[in-house]
C-alpha cells in the first residue's frame, strides 16, 4: 500500500466555481507531464494549453518538487508567472492566464539529521580568510543558514529598503560541488495586499523572464512562500558606480566613457525590444561593474515600463537622474538616454548632478561650464543628453554609443583629425 505523505495529487477545478472536474494521483520520484498531448500524464484539452506546457520535478529526501513551465502562455503559481519554482506543499497551478486551474498538493519534507561517517576525516577548514562563505578545501558551507525560503537557503541580508529586502541566497535544488548563490528579493509584507505592489512585482517577473542579455542578470523564479512573494535572481559579484566612486574618488574620463558606452548597449538591447522596455531607473546605484569581466551590469527592473501600457504610478531616482517628463508621469526611451547624462555628471564630480541644476537660458538644466574633469565635448554631450524636451535630445542609445566611440577614439589617437 503507497504511503500517502508520497502522494502528488492535481485536481481540476471549474473554474471560478472551484469544485473539482478530475483527479490524478501519483506515487512516484519521476516527472509528472502535463499538457494537451495525449502523450502527458495530465491530459487537459484545452486551447490555451501548449501541447506539453509543464512538468512537476521531484525532489529527494530534503528537498522539494518544483514545476517547471515549457507553455507559450506561460504557468502561474498562486497568480505569480513562473519559469521554474519550488512548490509549496500544497496550492494552484493556472495553464496560461485565464487558462485552467489545477490545484496541487505535494508530500511534505522530512526534516533531516545530518550524521558524520565515522570513518572519515573532518576538515579543519585551514587556510580559509573571514570573508569566506565555502571552505577552499572541502566546499562546506562556513556560515550559518539565517533561515529557508522555499528550496533557497538565506546566508545574509543585502540589502533593505521601502519595497522589500533582499537577501543572499544559495539554491539547495540544484545539485553540484558548488551551490550557486543567487539573490532572493522578496517583497515588503505590508504592501503584498496593496494592488500596485503586487502589479510591479508581477511585471518585474515577467520582464526579466523574458530577457536574455549577458549584462542583465539572469531571471530563475518567482514564486510565494508562507504568503510572502520572491523573486530569485543571478547573483552579480561586482561594485557599483556609486559606492565605487565614494570610495575611490572621480573616475577617469576614458573609463567612465567606456562604462557609459557599456550601459548604452544595454538600452539599445531594451529600447528594441516589442513593445520598447523603458528602465526608469538608471542611476550609479544600479550599475554594477562586475568583478570578473569589468563589464557594467544593469540592475532592478523594478520600475521598467512597456511602451504603450498605461502608466499609474511615477517612478523616478532621486538626486536628478529623473528626465522632466517622467517625474511628470510621462517617460519615454529618450528618459533613459537622460540618465545616462546625469550619470556621467557623478562619475567624472563626484558630486551629486543637482549640484550644478540651475535656471538656464532657455529652461532649466545642468550649467557645466568650466567644470574640472569634464572635457569640454563631454560637456556638449550630456547637454544634449539631458535637454528639458525628450525631441531635443539624442533619439538613441547608439546615437549616444556612437558619439562616445568617436570621443575615445580621439583620445586614443590624439593626432587624428
């Protein structure tokens, strides 16, 4: 007789009315198949179903099942879209939005006692520095587990701020030497019942799901636990702008150039996709310059806009990296070409772009007249960057890339014309 804490049961409800159509039981450590083919172990013919739109993976002994989407209409766990998650021992899997509704619920994990063969030799962990979260010997973990969110293991707080906290994490379903680390955003409590906060996190999730480019950082899952919501993300080893600069003074011009030039591939990237991906949030602070390449990285997507979707809320960084028409509640692609203006001003002062915000001639902007460290091209071009009308300014990122290419082949070569 199968031991019911081993039972995976999905249930088909009619939805809205809840009451269930159909049940599937199974006992068993091997892939459940879900989707229209008559090939799958869950069978559901309906339209918005891909032919084979998700598989639930085992776990072993300490580890949970996971659900794994491969439909076009995407899966939703507990109304939060997913690529692959950890399940929860129990709640609701949606096949596509407006699709239908299995609910789930899955065995729970047996709490283990770890044991030492006592034939073996315990390392002492030598050579090791205060920094080190693995032993260079024996890959053991070296500092204690905060506490577990899902099938992620939390080793420290990041960071904390109005919209959540977020945490260093290492992925316990993946099996290998080294347990990738990764970082778990999870959002505020208070504002998990506000709709707004529940609509940006929803979008963040499926914006980055979407995204694959190498200075973005990867999308794993996202996914509720214990009523709180999650999104796991590749964990970036590297510094950013801001605290680069408060720790090492004003950066050179031809690097700065470089990494301005770096971020404006980025947005060539966003701005093209359909429809256009506006940031919203480009400032040094979401910069990262990544240890192993000294590429720059783009980081939180939490403000990124669709172009053409309504827009309910103005989002905007503080300390005059915010184009005019997006602190107005109107930002467009060329607002991100305007933070790349402000964020050159920082890098090459030092100083906070307000510093030098003032009333102009015609409108209002950055006087940056016989400021030291700026070359006086580089001073036209954040002028232009960062016009008071979006018309004014460059169109597009690789108008701006172009132009600092030309400027660092110019300082390359000092005796071209």
């Amino acid at each position: 007789m199968s031991d019911s804490n081993s039972v995976v049961t999905l249930t088909l409800l009619d939805f809205p009315a809840n009451t269930p159509l159909q049940a599937w039981s199974f006992d068993r450590q091997t892939p459940i198949r879900v989707g229209r083919a008559t090939d799958n172990d869950v069978v559901i013919d309906n339209g918005l179903v891909s032919r084979y739109h998700l598989e639930i993976l085992p776990g072993n002994l300490a580890q949970g099942w996971q659900v794994v989407n491969q439909g076009v209409n995407g899966t939703f766990l507990n109304d939060v879209l997913i690529s692959r998650s950890p399940l929860p021992e129990e709640g609701f899997l949606q096949l596509a939005k407006d699709g239908p509704v299995l609910q789930f619920k899955t065995p729970a994990i047996p709490k283990l006692n770890k044991t030492t063969d006592p034939g073996s030799k315990k390392c002492n962990h030598a050579g090791n520095t205060a920094t080190n979260l693995f032993c260079i010997r024996c890959r053991e973990l070296l500092i204690p587990v905060q506490q577990s969110i899902g099938s992620y293991q939390v080793l420290k707080t990041l960071g904390q701020g109005g919209m959540g906290t977020t945490y260093l994490a290492l992925d316990s379903m993946l099996v290998s030497e080294q347990s990738p680390l990764l970082v778990l955003k999870e959002i505020n409590a208070d504002l998990v019942e506000i709709a707004k906060a529940q609509e940006l996190f929803t979008r963040e999730a499926r914006i980055l799901q979407s995204l694959d480019h190498p200075s973005i950082p990867r999308y794993y899952a996202s996914f509720i636990d214990q009523g709180k919501k999650y999104l796991a993300l590749e964990l970036i080893h590297g510094e950013n702008l801001e605290d680069y600069v408060r720790r090492l003074g004003i950066v050179e011009v031809a690097k700065a150039v470089t990494w301005i030039q770096q971020v404006c591939h980025i947005l060539e990237y966003l701005h093209s996709r359909t429809p256009p991906l506006i940031h919203r949030d480009i400032k040094p602070a979401n910069l990262i310059l990544r240890y192993r390449d000294d590429q720059i990285v783009l980081l939180d997507f939490g403000a990124v806009k669709e172009v053409g979707t309504p827009l309910k809320t103005k989002i905007g960084s503080e300390g005059g990296y915010s184009a005019p028409e997006q602190n107005q509640g109107q930002p467009c692609p060329q607002s991100d070409i305007y933070a790349l203006g402000s964020t050159l001003i920082f890098l090459l002062t030092g100083k906070s772009p307000l510093d030098f915000y003032t009333k102009l001639e015609h409108g209002y902007g950055f006087d940056l007249q016989d400021v030291p460290g700026i070359p006086s091209f580089l001073q036209t071009l954040i002028n232009q960057l960062t016009q008071e009308q979006p018309i004014d300014r460059p169109q597009t990122a690789k108008e701006v890339a172009q132009a600092l290419g030309f400027y660092l082949q110019n300082l390359n070569n000092p005796s071209q014309d």
